[in-house]
C-alpha cells in the first residue's frame, strides 16, 4: 500500500503542476462565465477543463478509482463517498476570485480511501503557493514542513470565514449573527474568497480558524488533511466528528480554540448535504 500510495501522490503532484499552468496562465484573461443554481456560484471553462484533464488522466492511470468533482456534481448527480479510493476535487476553489482576476485562487485535491483522507494539495499557482500532506507524513509549504500557530485564546484570533456563493436567507442572517458575535471577540476577521486557502492559512499558522456552513466536499478535502497533519484540528462546528458531506467545517488551530468557538457562534446545517 506504501507503494500505491508514493505511486498515487507523485501523479497527482505532476497534474496538479500542469493544471496550475492553465490556471496560472488564465487569471488575468476574459473568461467565459456562466452561473450554476444561484447567481453569484460561477463557472468558466477553467473549472470545466482543469477538473477533467483532472479525472481523465486520473481514470486512465487507476480505473478503479473513484471521483467526486465540484463541476460533475453541478450536474445534480448525488455525491456518494465509498471505501474505494476516492478523489475528491474541486479544479478552481475561489472561482469567483478567478473571474476577477484577484489571485487568491485554488486547486484543492483530496484522495480519500477507506473514508480517511491520505493525500491533500491544495495550490495556489499565482502565488506559487504549492501545500501538501500525507497521513502520517505531515504538512508542507513549497517542500517546507508548516504547522498551525496553536493559538487557544479566542481574544487573541485571527479567523478566516466566508459568506459563500448563494444569497440564501438564513445563510445570510447565520452569517451576520456569527459576524456581529466574533468580531469584538476577536483580533481579526478576514475572507479570503476560498476555503481552500482560508483552511491552508490555519494550516501554516498565520490564521488561526476557519468556520463555514455550505461549502462542499470538494472545497474541504484537501484542507482537512493538511489542517491535521500541521497540528490542527477539524471538527463540525457543533463539536462533534467531522463529515466531509455534511458542508459544515470548523477548523482550529487547537481544541481550546475551537470549543471557545462553538460557545459562540450559531449553527446552520446546509440542505441538502452532498450524499442527499
Ligand atoms: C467556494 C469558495 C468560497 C466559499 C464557498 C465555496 P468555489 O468554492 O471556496 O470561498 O465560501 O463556500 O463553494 O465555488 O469557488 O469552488
């Protein structure tokens, strides 16, 4: 299994490379968007084409294993997480950053077998900003060992959020309650338009959580395992075992910090779920 497994991470490593290319290369130009089930959740033919070399390459080499696709899924097919090797991809994490031209953008690629995470790269090719981990193997920067800052005080934080890419009621009055709650609690409150690199800041320390209600699979997988593997932890927001389904994360750069988070916040439990 050691083996597969060297043998799965450094294929991953070179298509990740060539897909940041075709990010990388595109952030600045015209794109063709298109808006998915609400106005402000975009797609370009980035997100289409990079998740498919994505896949089709990843098929071809191992055509055993499974998939769970940011862009597959907007078909409406219903995402199902099995024991098999399965890789959880999400092609541009901040496509609406992408749209923009505002380089904080991302890919974030999850390899899950037997339900556990074992790889996880998230890269953001603007800043050649390249994060990985392995389980058991720890968390990396640019080749550079990371870990999360192991803040516990929750006056002293600084936490990353995101107000996601649906104008939903009750997400919104969630969102502004959670705000108003934290941000006299707290050092500081920052977006950075992806969950993929807000969850890679609490990795490397320079934040110290991150929370969210409704991101997906795709935009958590990859974050997940770096998180633990640089010391962190990564829980549902309520306390209780994370689901990577479930579109509801809080990750904390201790457990102090993350119960102290808990005990404020107001909870939202996104429908459907993404096995729903
Ligand atoms: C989105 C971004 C955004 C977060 C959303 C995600 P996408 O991913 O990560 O910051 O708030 O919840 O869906 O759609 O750009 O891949």
């Amino acid at each position: 299994m050691a083996d597969e497994l060297d043998n799965y991470y450094e294929t991953i490593l070179e298509l990740t490379k060539q897909a940041g290319k075709l990010v990388r290369d595109r952030l600045t130009n015209k794109k063709n968007v298109e808006e998915k089930d609400a106005d402000i959740d975009l797609v370009t033919e980035t997100d289409k084409e990079v998740e498919e070399l994505l896949i089709k390459s990843l098929a071809k080499k191992y055509p055993s294993h499974k998939f769970i696709g940011e862009e597959t899924a907007a078909s409406g097919k219903k995402q199902e997480l099995t024991a098999d090797p399965t890789w959880i991809i999400d092609p541009v994490d901040g496509t609406m950053n992408f749209v923009h031209g505002f380089p904080h953008c991302c890919i974030c690629i999850g390899l899950y077998i037997n339900f556990e995470p074992e790889i996880g790269i998230i890269y953001n090719p603007s800043l050649e900003q390249l994060f990985t981990s392995r389980k058991g193997k720890g968390a990396y920067l640019n080749g550079k060992r990371i870990s999360v800052s192991g803040q516990t005080e929750l006056n002293k934080a600084l936490i990353m959020v995101e107000s996601g890419t649906s104008r939903d009621e009750e997400k919104m009055r969630v969102f502004k309650a959670n705000q108003d709650k934290l941000i006299p609690l707290i050092h500081g409150y920052r977006t950075l338009g992806s969950a993929g690199l807000d969850m890679a800041m609490v990795a490397l320390g320079c934040a110290d959580a991150y929370f969210e209600f409704g991101p997906h699979a795709w935009d958590f997988a990859a974050g997940t395992l770096l998180i633990r593997e640089a010391g962190g932890v990564v829980i549902d927001p309520s306390g209780g075992p994370f689901d990577v389904l479930s579109r509801r994360c809080l990750a904390a750069s201790s457990q102090e910090l993350a119960d102290a988070i808990i005990k404020e916040i107001v909870q939202l439990y996104p429908k459907p779920r993404d096995d729903e």
